[in-house]
C-alpha cells in the first residue's frame, strides 16, 4: 500500500512538472510561425520592407535631379539664372513582383507567400545655390537644399486572400552638393513618418511608422565628346525604420524594426543635342548596383520575434531624357527597372526643373 502511494506521489508530481515546462515554454503558435505563416505578421514585416524601398527611390530620384541639374547640365544652352534658387519636382509610379520573404524563429524556417507592391511618391525640393549667390562659382560649386514629399505602399498577397497592407508616409530632408570642377561630393538625409494599415478577413489593424536614411556619393564627371558625357559616382546609404506595437483586436503585434547599410555604384552616360529653336534635349542610360550589409527585418506577435530576409544584392537600369526647354525650365522623363533574385520592379518618373 505505501509503495502504491509513493507512487501516485511521483505521477501527480511528474504530472504537474511536465504541465509547467509547457505553460512556461515559449509558445510556438505565439510567433509568425505557427503550423506555416501567421499571415499579419508576415504582412507588417513585408509593408515595412515596402514603404522602406518606396522611400529609398525617392530619395533616389531627389539625388539624381541634384547631380544632373547642378553638377552636369547641357552645355549647349547656358542657363539664365537671375536668382540663385531652384525648384526641381517630381512624381513617380512603380510596380513590384516579389517572390517572397524567407521568415525564421527559434523553431522554424519559412518561405512565405509572393506578393505585389504598388508605389507611389512625389517631392519638391528647393534650391539654393549658395557659390553663385556668394560669388565663387568660376571653380567651385556649393547647392544647399530642403525636400519634402509623400510616399506610399500598398502591399497584396498572390495566394493569402483578402490580405493587404498600405503604409502612407510624408517625407522631409535636406542635402547639401560641393563641386570642385567635374568632381563632387553629396550627402542627403530624409526621415519618413507616416502610418501603415493592416487588413485581413474580420481584423484591421494599424500602427505609426518612423524611418530615417541618409546617403552619401562623391563622384566625377568626364566629357568625352563635346556631345556625351560620362558619370562615375558610387557611394554609400543608410537607413533606420521602426513600427509601432499595435493590435488588430485578436492578436497583439510588438515593434518592427528594419536597418541595414548598402554599397552603391552608379555610373551614368549622357549626351546633349540642341534644336533648331535652342532647346536642348539630353538622354541618359544610367546603372545601378547595390549591396546591402547588416539588414534586419524583424516583427513580433505576443511577444515573440521573427527574421525576415530577402536578397541583399540588386541591379537597376534606367532610361530617359532631360529636355531644356528655356534657359530656367527643365522638363525630365524617365523608365527604371530594378532586379534582384527574388524580386523585380518597373517604375516611371516625370519631373520639372525651374531656375529662378
């Protein structure tokens, strides 16, 4: 009888132990891994990945009017600048296919869902140029500049049905362009704030988001003919992107957190032809080739944290043209396509530039 009872002793403790290490375990079901993808969870780390590349090509396109207005502009036509202020304003569209996002915890590696991304964004920025108005721009080169403008991202799923998030964010920064000759330098920062919402079948959910990026390029610019120009510019970028913890009503969602740092090379061919009645037009191919190092993608759900990752490599091309229609006006156009192994992306731009 006592050795009966010592051991219903043992089972109830044994019992009551294993019950314990299950309740304090960390819950599998509680991550965006839980018997395949917790579709919310994957969704904010995809839209974050999303409104973080909508910004990055904006402030691409920012930089590349800067380079091309202030640095390298058509020969044939001299400008006629009364003023030492600009405006340079553009807008953009894109369209992303991406095959998905490799997702991991401590438990599980998954590779989620393809999904589409469309893109918006437009900016103003103003212009100063400062070695004009301080008298020593014969050599040297100084532009000093304040942008502000609007991004968003909308994100769908190709096979998770009813899912979507978009992220609509306003943008603000500044840069500043030295030049000594055809050479230069430039640096340009931009935070991004805005707001993503997160819908799914019988859930809504939203949440505030803060990003910051900053770059920075030097280049040189080589005239090979008196027509076509060459531009050798490479540099490096930055960024840092947080979403808020949020809850959609059945599920609690913590921070997001998205950083990484990137090697850029971007070289660039241009030619200018004048017209009969003096407008200049002046198309360009451009390349660009990036390597990113240190990326994180992370969210969590209750409390558990899961790794995004895609490719970390990418090449784009771009194409158009820059038409000087007067001495102070510059209408641009461009096509653009990105690729990496995971993803490709097309995009279109229209822009204008006024000299003052």
């Amino acid at each position: 009888m006592k050795a009966e009872k010592r051991l219903l002793r043992l089972a109830i403790a044994s019992a009551v132990s294993i019950g314990t290490a299950l309740v304090l375990m960390p819950s599998k079901a509680n991550a965006c891994i839980s018997e395949g993808l917790e579709t919310n969870c994957y969704l904010g780390g995809v839209a974050n990945s999303a409104i973080v590349d909508t910004s990055l090509d904006a402030l691409h396109n920012i930089v590349d009017e800067i380079v091309e207005g202030d640095v390298s502009p058509a020969k044939a036509a001299p400008q006629a600048l009364s003023t030492p202020f600009g405006v340079f304003a553009s807008g953009q569209l894109a369209h992303t296919e991406h095959d998905g996002f490799t997702v991991s915890n401590d438990f599980d590696v998954e590779t989620g869902p393809s999904f589409d991304v469309d893109e918006f964004s437009a900016a103003v920025s103003v212009d100063f140029n400062a070695a004009k108005h301080f008298g020593f721009d014969n050599e040297h080169g100084l532009n000093l500049g304040l942008f502000a403008g609007y991004a968003s991202a909308k994100v769908a799923f190709n096979s998770f049905g009813a899912f979507e998030g978009t992220n609509r964010s306003g943008m603000f920064g500044g840069y500043g362009l030295y030049r000594y000759g055809t050479s230069y330098a430039l640096v340009a920062a931009s935070a991004f704030l805005g707001s993503t919402d997160v819908e799914s079948t019988g859930a809504f959910g939203s949440y505030g988001t803060q990003g910051y990026a900053i770059t920075g390029s030097v280049g040189r610019i080589f005239n090979l003919t008196d027509r076509i120009r060459f531009d050798l510019r490479g540099g490096l970028l930055g960024v840092t992107f947080t979403g808020d913890a949020y809850s959609n009503g059945f599920e609690d969602f913590g921070k997001s957190r998205l950083s990484f740092g990137a090697i850029k090379f971007e070289p660039g061919i241009f030619a200018d032809y004048q017209f009969g009645n003096g407008m200049v037009i002046s198309p360009y191919a451009r390349a660009d080739v990036q390597q990113r190092f240190g990326y994180s993608n992370t969210a969590s759900v209750f409390g558990s944290t899961s790794n995004f990752k895609d490719a970390d490599f990418s090449v784009a091309l771009s194409s158009g043209f820059n038409l000087k229609m007067t001495g102070s006006t510059t209408l641009s156009t461009e096509i653009r396509g990105k690729w990496s192994a995971d993803s490709s992306t097309i995009s279109g731009k229209l822009g204008v530039k006024i000299a003052f």
